[in-house]
C-alpha cells in the first residue's frame, strides 16, 4: 500500500492533538512522541491515523534516541517531524530575569529548548537517510513581540527565540541535502497551557485587545492550519510563520 504523509508529531495534547486529528488523508500516517499515556491511548483509539505512540520524556536524549528510530520504523520512513511539545516554565520559577534562579532558568530551557534539539537532531538523521524531509519547530509571538506586563516570562521568550535562530541556520545547512526547516509561533491559544490566562479577568480583557482578529484565546485549528501549510508547501523553508491573531501588529497594548 502507498502511504502519503508519515509524520512523527511530538505531545500528545492541545495543537500536537489538533494536528494528529488534522492529518486524516486516507493514506496519511502519524506517530507520535512524548506526552501522557492516558492521552495518547485515547488518540490512537479515535484516529486510526495514528499508527503508534511512545511517552517518553523529551528531556531524556537517550530516550529519545530510541522513540524516532522506532517512529520511523513504524511509519516506514518519516517525511515529516513536527516538534510541538513544550510547555509553560512557570512551575519551575520562571519570571522576570532578575528574580530567575539558575534552577528555573535551565529546567525551562531543557524544557523547550534542549527538548527541541534532540528532536530536530534526530529529525535530520533521518532525512539524511531517506534523502530530505520537513521538519516544523514550535516558537511563539513572545520571542519577537514580548508582553512585559502579563508574560514576563524571559526563560520561556528566551527558548522561542533561540527557536527561530536554529530555523534560520537548520534551513541554510541543510538545504543542500532537500531538508526543509520551518516554525509556527502561535500568539496565545486556548490550550491547557493557556488556562491560567483564560482564567484571568484582567487577561481576558489584554487577550480581547491584542489578539482583536480572535478576539480571545486563538482556536488551535488556526495554528494547526500553519502546520499543514509548511508540510505541504515544497518550496518554503527558512520561515517562522506567525499566527497571532494580530498580537504582534498591536503596539499600543
């Protein structure tokens, strides 16, 4: 049987979940990596798109290691890697800069950032196996539009940033090899990430202000709509597509 799509997702939840549900061709197949195992059982007993799952945890290099080569065996050849998994630094203390311990700074980038590079590594040697691929990183509008009042968050801002920075130097290294590297940064979405804003009155109202084409939270399908563009369209790479709701075009809030 031909298969279309083959694409290693990581998480398991919120847009990671939109996007497995999103990928539903007749012949498209889905893998993911990391999040709960409740979550990814309910995933693979809904969508039969999605051949396997493995929770790992995407901080652990070695585990990793062993999730995609298993991902790819499952899957018969990954033709795209979609890294989605991340999550709010909060827990770990992360806040303004002057107030970071060195603790909560490096958990919230092993989080989002050291996660990322074992994903994108592992992403790479399998396209330079099978002769090119797609990878798709996960940023966000705070990398290059921050919010000092509401998301003083610098570790967070810092990890996205560094996010569009490996977008830029992946996308020129492996060009040659057919090896497309692209990002979506979402503004902020309705995602259990989001709830203590959704939750926030005074939040509300800045949400309502900044993001004005949604006029709230962002629904997770208009980011999954970025992620699908960037797996189908052959001639982008280099891109951080920004779909914000119009956060990062108001200056005045």
């Amino acid at each position: 049987m031909e298969f279309g799509r083959r694409v290693i997702v990581t998480g398991t939840r919120g847009i990671a979940a939109a996007l497995v549900s999103a990928l539903n061709n007749p012949n498209d197949r889905v893998f993911a990596i990391g999040g709960e195992p409740e979550e990814g059982s309910a995933l693979a007993q809904e969508l039969p798109q999605l051949v396997g799952f493995d929770p790992i945890d995407l901080r652990d290099e070695a585990a990793v290691e062993r999730a995609f080569f298993k991902a790819n065996e499952a899957l018969g050849g990954a033709t795209d890697v979609v890294s989605v998994a991340g999550g709010s630094g909060r827990i770990f203390g992360d806040g303004a800069l002057h107030t970071l311990t060195r603790e909560a700074w490096e958990k919230t980038l092993e989080l989002n950032l050291t996660s990322v590079f074992f994903t994108a590594r592992e992403a790479i040697k399998i396209f330079h196996e099978l002769g090119g691929g797609s990878l798709i990183l996960t940023s966000s509008v705070l990398a290059t539009s921050p919010s000092p009042e509401h998301f003083q968050t610098h570790a967070y801002a810092t990890a996205k940033a560094a996010i569009n920075g490996l977008v830029s130097t992946l996308s020129a290294a492996y060009l040659p090899n057919g090896i497309r590297v692209n990002a979506v940064a979402p503004g902020l979405v309705a995602t259990k990430m989001a709830a203590r804003a959704a939750q926030n009155p005074v939040i509300q109202e800045f949400t309502k202000k900044k993001q004005p084409l949604a006029g709230a939270q962002l629904p997770v399908e208009s980011i999954v709509q970025a992620y699908l563009y960037l797996i189908a369209n052959k001639d982008v790479t280099g891109q951080v597509i920004t779909v914000d709701g119009g956060w990062s075009a108001v200056t005045n809030v």
